[in-house]
C-alpha cells in the first residue's frame, strides 16, 4: 500500500525559471493539502484540493503560485517565476475525509525547492 | 485562530534516557496528530490522538482535550529518536487543514 508520493525529490531552478512539484495521494484519498516548510520552521499550510476543485486556497500567496488536483494523474503545485525566497520544503498530504469528522492527514516525503 | 505550542523547544538526551514532550492548544480540538521529522526531513506520522492515551513501543501519547494539551512520552530513547517532534491540530472544528506546532528539536546521543 503505497504512501503519499511526491517527486521531484529534490528541484533546483534559478531566479525567473517555472518550478512543478507533484503529488500523487495514498490510495483511496480523495483530498490533497500542500504545505510548505521555511528552513528552521514548522509547517505552513498553503492549500487543500479535491479532485478538480479546490477547496480552500487561504495559504497560498497572491502571485505566482498556483495548484491543481485534475480528474486523472497527480496533484500539482506550480511555482512561476521563482525567487530565492521560494527555496523550501513542499510537503504534500493526502486524507480519505471521513463524513464525520477530519481524518489523519499522511505527508509525503517532500520536494525540496532550491533557488539559485 | 488557534495557537500550538510545543514545549521544551530543544532537548538533549544520552541514550536510553525517557523524555516527555507537551503541546499545548488555545481552543477545543477533535483531532490532534504528532509527527517525527528525521534529520533527513521525512515527515513520520506518530499517533493520530484526538483523546485518550496510545502506545506504539517505545512511544506513547496522551491528550486530555478538555485541559488543551496532549503529551508524548518517549522511554529509553534511541539515537534514531533524533529529529523534530510536531504536534498538529485542526484549524478549526471539523476540519482537516492542519496548524502545526513550533516543534520540539530532541538530540540523543550515544
């Protein structure tokens, strides 16, 4: 039972270049949360999708970034036009969402963003 | 929103020695996980506790959602122990967006 899988593990883009980071949930997880992680700091929240919608963007900043969670393939964050301040971990989590209730969120193991 | 706190915010152990570690909340939760973030940065689910008290070998939580703290109590600590301890809650009732503690950094060492 595979887990939450995220690729690239590893991404470097210089200043101005398009960063895509990827993640597929846990089988049978119909909702997907990405957060990010700042070097020495916890974990932000950015944004929670289901499958072609997206539920509540109140994490993300104004510009630049985006998400999707399309009806096939993986969830997908996509960074435009990056600067050194994206340079983070982005940790996507999936959870089956129960009727009642929240359910346990499983993180992947990350794709660490460097910004030359 | 609600706040988390975790406490002590760094500790440093000699194998073998038992730790307990505290996250306090600001407002009433039904959902509260602890996560181990290894030195290599993987994100390790520990317990999903929203009350009670579990075990899983070494490693045991307790949270008493009435009182807004959960503990986690880890017994003859290992070197593999290292890492960031985070203890997560919702943001608000019946929902799964989580806010997650400022952590407890544990150092054990042989």
């Amino acid at each position: 039972n595979a887990g939450v899988m995220q690729n690239p593990r590893h991404l470097v883009r210089r200043r101005g270049q398009e960063a895509r980071l990827r993640c597929s949930p846990m089988k049978g997880h119909s909702h997907v949360y990405w957060y990010r992680q700042l070097p020495e700091e916890g974990l932000k929240f950015m944004v929670y999708l289901q499958k072609e919608n997206i539920i509540d963007e109140s994490g993300m900043p104004k510009e630049r970034f985006s998400a999707e969670f399309p009806k096939e393939g993986p969830s997908i964050l996509r960074i435009q036009q990056v600067v050194r301040g994206d340079s983070a971990a982005y940790f996507c989590a999936s959870s089956p969402r129960r009727d009642r209730g929240p359910g346990e969120l499983f993180f992947g193991e990350g794709s660490r963003l460097t910004v030359l | 929103g609600i706040q988390v706190e975790q406490s002590p915010p760094d500790l440093i152990l000699q194998e073998g020695a038992n730790s307990t570690l505290r996250c306090n909340f600001s407002d009433s939760v039904n959902n509260l996980q602890w996560f181990h973030q290894n030195p290599w940065g993987q994100l390790i689910n520990l317990f999903y506790i929203p009350s009670g008290t579990k075990q899983n070998g070494r490693l045991s939580a307790t949270t008493v959602a009435t009182e807004r703290y959960s503990l986690l109590y880890i017994s003859s600590s290992q070197t593999t122990d290292s890492g960031v301890y985070f203890c997560a809650v919702p943001r608000s009732y019946n929902t799964d967006k989580l806010i997650f503690g400022t952590g407890t950094r544990l150092q054990v060492f042989p």
